[in-house]
C-alpha cells in the first residue's frame, strides 16, 4: 500500500502541470481536470487510511522511498515519504476540503477566462500541502514549505490587475520568507547536532543534544510556524490575502498554509519536549495571537476580514494547545481538523453571500439575507454555532479540550492560559454573533443604501456580474456552490462528536503525538461550565448591540481600543515605524559609516601614500650633483653612528 503515496501527491502535480502548460485548448475542460485530479488524491486517502485502520497502533507506519537527492559525504538527503496517523489526518483534512473548494470553484469562478490557471494554481498548492505533510524529513518538508508559499503567492495576486492583490500577494511572499529562514536555520542546527536532518535521528535523539542546542532549533521552528500561520508577530499578511478569490481564502485558512506551523510544531514534539523555553515561547505566542485575531474580528466590517481575524484566533488556539506539550498535541489537531469544516464554511458562506450581492463585501450593506439564501444561510448558521461552541456541535468539543488542557498545564501559567482561552471564546461568540446578526439578520439596508454604478469595478471581479443594475439581487447560489457549503455544514455538526465517541481520535493520534493527563485545577464540567458563561455573555453583548439597535450605515468613531482594532491593532503600522523606517535608518546610519569610515580609511590611507610619494619625488630630479650630496649624506650618518656606538 506505500507505493500509493506518491501517486498522493503526483495527481494533484499532475493536474497543475497539465492545466498551467496545456495551453488555452483546455478552458472549457481545466477546471473539471483540477478537480477531478485533486478528488482521486482524495480517494487514493481513502484507500490507505483503510489500510492502516487494518492495522495495529505500531504499525501504521509507511515509508516509500523515491530515490537519493543529494549524496555528498556525510550529507545525504533521500526523497521519502512517511505516512502516520498524524500526516495520515492531514492528507484526509487538504484533499477532502480541498476537493470540495475544487467544487465551489467551477461555479464561483464561472466567468473569469482566466480559470483554468486558477484551477492550476489550487492543484499546485494541494501538491505542496500533501509534500510538506509526507516529507520524511525536514529538507523534503522545506521543499513542500516553499511550494506552499509559492502558490499562496500565486493565488492571493491572482487578480494582479488589481494594484491592492499585487500588494497583498508581494506582503504574504516577503513576511513568510521571514519565517522561512528560521526553519532553514532550524534545519541546519539540526544537521549540525545530529548528523541528519531526517525525523527518526533528529526525534528520537534529543537526549543526546544540550538544552541551550534544542531551544535554539524549537525558537526557530516556532519562527517558522509563525509565519505560516499568522501568528504574531508574522501576522500582518493574513488580512491583506483576503484580495484572492474567496475560494483561495477557504483553502488557505481551513486545509492548507495557515494549518502549516501548527503541523510543524506538533510533528517537532520531541524537540519541544525537551526545549521547555521554546514550549514555554509557543504557548505565549498562541495566547496572544488567539487574543490579537479575536479583537481585530471584532471591529472589521468586511465579512471576508472578519473571518481572516477569526481564523488568526483559532490557530491561536491550536498553537496554544501544541505549545502544552503532550497534553495538548492531540486537541490542537482535533481543533485543526474541526475547524477545517467550519472555517471552509464559513468562507464558502461569505463568497456566496457575495455572490448574491454583486460581490459586495460590507456587512452594513447587507441585512435580511436569510430569507433570500436559505441554503447559505442554514450551513453558514451551522458553521457560527460551531465556531463559538455551541453544544453538541464540533468546536465545542474540540475548544473545550484545549482550554481544559490549558488549565492542566497547572500552576500559575495554567490559570494565566486558561484564562486567556476563556476570554478568546467570549470574544469569539461576541464578532461571530455580529457577523451573523449584521449578514442575515436586521432590515435590508442594501436597498436604502448608495451603491456602486454599474461600470464600478467589483470587489471580486471575475465573479458573476448579477443583472444590469447596481442595486443587489440577493439570491441563492447554484447547486455546484451549496453542495459543499452542505457537506461541509454535516461535519461542523458531526465531526468533533464522532472524533470524541470513545477518546477515538485521541487513541488515534497517541502513538505519534503521546499523551498526558496533566493535572488540571479544574473538573471539566467546571471548565464546561465557564465556557458556555462566556459564550453567553459574548451573544448576550452582540445582540444587544446589533440585534436590538438599527445597524448605522457608517460605522461609529468608536473607542481608541476599535479603532487600533479596524487598523489590525496597529501591525503595519508597528511594521512601517519599527522595521521600514527603522531599516532605512539603520540603512542610512551604514551608508554614513561605510562613507566616513571605511572610505575614509582607504581614501584616507591612499592620499597618505599619494602624498608621501609625491614628496619623495622631489628627491629623484636627475642631477647628479642632488645624488653625490645624498650619498654624501648618507655616508657622514653611518660614520658618525659608528662612532657614537663604539663611544657608548
């Protein structure tokens, strides 16, 4: 059964490459060829997740190796795969998701001529994905790393016409090679401990490394997951790659780049096992992040940026859970895979909003819609109440075990963790509720409100343009767009309840990520019991604020906290002062040094001997009377030098 790995990934890469060299012969067909690519790599999933079903918890462990990369001396590195439970879950989560984005896309992306390059583009970023999760070492991963972030480049600009895309592709490209070079770095720390850079030496042999080695690789790994996934302080690109397409926002943010460091952390477990300050590192940065992500989603009127603070969040929560060690390795994955279902949801639910709103973004500008799309409003309904943990549904029980975890953690960082998870789930019930209540809810103020004139340019140009006049038509998107906006809808209720029947997905994961009690404070009826406190509170806030009161068309000036809070907490602007205009002075502050320094040195030290030189000249003038007194000269200072020293 390994030998269906590669053709994991070869399907997908295929689709790609015919679709981007094949030429203008396959418009009418590329789009059906991407997803029929990207849906047999499901299946080939399928197939081998039943193999490994079939057998024991030791051995659900495949390798396929392809062939030797670089043999140089010591320095080997082999193309192999690895499939575990852990990248078994991920295969599964970036080809079915992916798949049904590939769906969505055929009818969201009907009109624009340019599709069958998008359809490429989505089947190169699953090939990628898929490369980045089977690497069976930190090389091949860096490989699939960079593909990942190649084609999120590709897909975020893919409406380059559109000076705001182009800055947002080049944005996410240059913050993510930031995060980049910590895991090339962590790479060769690695090679440099351990001899390898492959998962079973570098794992398995962290007692033979000092802690000051492994904190150091854990710091730049975590760099690298920072980058990503948008955590702080890489996060300010995950806003802006709102410009791509809506279906490149699902795949980004529910199956593909965002899911990326969260993996890379958790596969790295051993090194952070060992690294407590790195551990310790990555837990404070998921806490920030999920606080950061839930107060920027708070103040965005842009449904599409809304969701992009959400997503900011609920890696948060993941990278939370991952930074707990062995408590929180399998709840990490368990809210990745969750949330894949109803974030892809969700974004699928904002695009066909959009799509019935002639790609009006502005949540003032709508209101009313769910008597209009009922399909869109019944599964993006499905996807709120599982974001906010809604009892029963799948992020309540995926949530609930990482804030249970985080009070585990014990002591006063456990108290401090919790709490802080405990406070992102207020706030996410909170922006969620608005979302909902301004979208579906309310009077329709797209009819009493100015809009575009009909030659404006769109907010999503290649999306279908809905009759002749400016005003919106709202209604219900084609069966090719709600069908996996519904399957999606069945796994946000269902998922996180089948994974918790029995601890199944936690016996699942065990064996690669182990698995730790802790010692919690707290019962988890107790924690349970807080959670949904919070989350009344947050419904309770949002509907008192836009369920009761007329939504004004124009925002409020607002508090000095929603204010940052619309400018993404000041990022790029913290960005702008501390690293452009701090790069350009320390730029000019080097330029001053290399011209009044270095060159004044050289210039200095040449005009010396220039000048030297120029006065020993003056002592060749070519008249033999100048040369008999030097040597006269000259002569007299040895006599008289001899005699002085046998005087002493």
């Amino acid at each position: 059964m390994e030998n269906l790995i590669a053709p994991l990934i070869a399907a997908p890469l295929l689709g790609a490459a015919v679709l981007l060299v094949g030429g203008r012969r396959l418009d009418r067909v590329g789009h059906w060829i991407g997803t029929l690519l990207s849906t047999a790599s499901f299946v080939f999933g399928l197939i081998l997740f039943a193999d490994l079903l079939g057998k024991g918890a030791e051995h659900r462990t495949l390798t396929q190796h392809l062939w030797t990369w670089i043999p140089v001396g010591g320095f080997q590195a082999d193309v192999t795969f690895r499939l575990d439970q852990l990248s078994m879950t991920f295969v599964l989560l970036i080809t079915g998701v992916g798949s049904l984005i590939h769906l969505y896309s055929v009818g969201y992306m009907e009109h624009d001529e340019r599709r069958r390059r998008f359809f490429g583009y989505l089947n190169l970023f699953l090939a990628a994905m898929l490369l980045l999760v089977l690497a069976d070492n930190y090389l091949l991963l860096y490989v699939g790393w960079e593909g990942v972030g190649l084609a999120s480049y590709l897909l975020i600009g893919f409406w380059q016409h559109k000076p705001s895309a182009a800055t947002a592709a080049k944005k996410a490209f240059l913050v993510n090679r930031v995060g980049d070079m910590g895991l090339s770095i962590a790479i060769m720390l690695m090679f440099t401990t351990f001899g390898s850079f492959a998962f079973g030496p570098v794992l398995s042999h962290t007692g033979d490394a000092s802690e000051g080695k492994l904190t150091a690789i854990g710091l730049m790994l975590l760099l690298a997951a920072c980058g990503k996934s948008a955590q702080v302080p890489l996060q300010s690109w995950l806003g802006d790659a709102m410009e791509g397409p809506t279906p490149v926002s699902a795949l980004i943010h529910a199956a593909t780049m965002v899911t990326a460091g969260v993996y890379l952390i958790v596969r790295s477990g051993a090194v952070f096992n060992a690294a407590p300050d790195a551990q310790l590192a990555v837990t404070v940065v998921g806490a920030v992040t999920l606080l950061f992500g839930a107060i920027v989603g708070c103040a965005k009127d842009d449904i599409k940026k809304a969701l992009a603070g959400s997503t900011m969040s609920q890696i948060g929560y993941m990278v939370l859970a991952a930074g707990l060690g062995p408590i929180g390795y399998v709840f990490a994955i368990m809210h990745l895979v969750t949330h894949g279902f109803f974030k892809a949801g969700l974004f699928l639910g904002a695009g066909s909003v959009m799509h019935g709103m002639n790609d009006e973004v502005d949540m003032r500008r709508y209101g009313g819609l769910r008597k209009y799309m009922p399909v869109t409003f019944i599964t993006f309904g499905l996807g709120y109440l599982a974001i906010i943990g809604f009892p029963g549904l799948s992020g309540f029980f995926s949530k609930d075990k990482i804030i249970e975890a985080a009070f585990a953690k014990g002591g006063t960082e456990g108290w401090i963790l919790g709490g802080a998870a405990l406070l992102g789930a207020a706030i996410t019930a909170f922006y969620m509720t608005r979302v909902m209540l301004m979208t579906f809810f309310g009077e329709e103020r797209w009819r009493n409100q100015p809009t575009r004139s009909p030659g404006a340019p769109s907010a999503e140009p290649a999306a279908e343009t809905h009759g002749e006049h400016a005003e919106p038509h709202p209604h219900e998107s084609p069966k090719v767009m709600t069908i996996p906006m519904i399957v999606l809808a069945v796994g946000s209720v269902f998922g996180g309840a089948f994974f918790s029947i029995g601890d199944r997905f936690l016996h699942w994961l065990e064996p690669v990520t182990g698995h730790s009690e802790g010692d919690s404070p707290l019962s988890a009826a107790a924690v349970t019991g807080a959670t949904m406190v919070c989350l009344v509170i947050g419904v309770a806030i949002a509907w008192a604020q836009y369920g009761r009161k007329p939504v004004p068309a124009v925002a409020p000036r607002g508090s000095l906290l929603t204010r940052a809070a619309r400018r993404d907490l000041l990022q790029d602007d913290f960005n702008h002062v501390v690293l452009v205009r701090g790069g350009e002075h320390l730029t000019r502050s080097l330029v001053y040094v290399d011209h009044t320094l270095v060159d004044g040195v050289v210039n200095g030290t040449a005009a010396g001997f220039g000048g030297l030189s120029g006065r020993l000249r003056r002592l060749q003038n070519g008249f033999a009377r100048s040369y008999a007194v030097s040597m006269f000269g000259g002569a007299a200072l040895l006599v008289a030098a001899t005699l002085l020293m046998r005087a002493v």
